[in-house]
C-alpha cells in the first residue's frame, strides 16, 4: 500500500486521468474501497488534490447482465469492458 501511495503521489495526474477517463466512468463509474481516516504527513498534502490516495483497497466493478454469456456479443462486451479498464490497472500495476 505504501508503494502504492508513493506511486499515486508521483504521479497524480496519471493516476486522475485514468479513472475520470470518459470509458472508465461509464464502465465502472468510479474506483472503490474503504479509506483510511489518518495519513502519514508527506500524504496529507497530496490528499487534498487527490483523496483517493487514502483508500485502503482500490478496486472497480461492473454489472452485466447474466444472460450475456448466452450472447454472441460477449466477447466484445468483455474487451469493450477490458480496455476501459485497463489504463488504470497498468497505472496500479507500475507501482510494484
């Protein structure tokens, strides 16, 4: 998590770019988890221009509807969804 924030710091507006991208917010609306109450102090600052950095779990999801997987369209709904997706995922994952 730590690494995660430092990554987020450095790199906030990446960060904001990925998940307020039009695709994104239609997918998934928005990223979700609980978030912590108290920062250390070199986070607090950044906190103010992106609160997300206090979540503890940083997560999205979509509900499609289950007789999809009966549809011909599956798979392009799937990668419609993936790649909407992916821009942050490859953000989260550069922090590892």
């Amino acid at each position: 998590l730590k690494k995660l924030r430092e990554h987020i710091a450095a790199h906030a507006r990446s960060f904001t770019e990925a998940y307020t991208d039009e695709a994104f917010v239609e997918k998934f609306g928005s990223i979700q988890g609980e978030q912590h109450k108290r920062l250390p102090a070199d986070l607090q600052q950044v906190a103010e221009k992106e609160p997300l950095i206090a979540n503890k779990q940083f997560y999205y999801t979509a509900w499609l509807e289950p007789l999809l997987i009966l549809k011909p369209e599956l798979p392009d709904v799937l990668m419609q969804y993936y790649r909407a997706g992916r821009p942050l995922n490859v953000f989260l994952r550069q922090a590892f």
